[in-house]
C-alpha cells in the first residue's frame, strides 16, 4: 500500500489527526503489517516526524474506545 504524500494532512497546525484514520482502517484491513508498525509506517510514507506519527497513531487507536 502506497500512500500520496501530496495531499497529507498538516498534524502541527492543530487540525485533527482524524484525516488519517481512514488510511490506517485500509492499511489494517488490508492485513499487510503488524499495526504496531503503523507510526513508523506513517512517518515514511507521510513524511512526518516521529512525534506527529506517534500522536496519530494514539489518537487512531483511541478512537476504538
């Protein structure tokens, strides 16, 4: 699964990390990877620093709360 780094959401500004939530949901369905790998998986393909990746992961496993 490729992702379009064009069109990632800004994390830094506030917006809700929620953008990303239902890429996370295909990447999970997919069954490609373990999800524990998701932050870093996020970070290569979104171009985002460890911490924005990190906090969109948690807020995305959260969400399931």
């Amino acid at each position: 699964m490729s992702a379009n780094t064009e069109n990632r959401p800004e994390t830094s500004s506030g917006e809700p990390h929620s953008d990303f939530f239902e890429t996370l949901n295909a990447l999970r369905d997919s069954g490609a990877m373990n999800m524990m790998g998701a932050p870093r998986w996020l970070e290569e393909n979104y171009d985002l620093n460890w911490a924005d990746a990190k906090a969109v992961f948690i807020s995305w496993t959260e969400s399931f709360n």
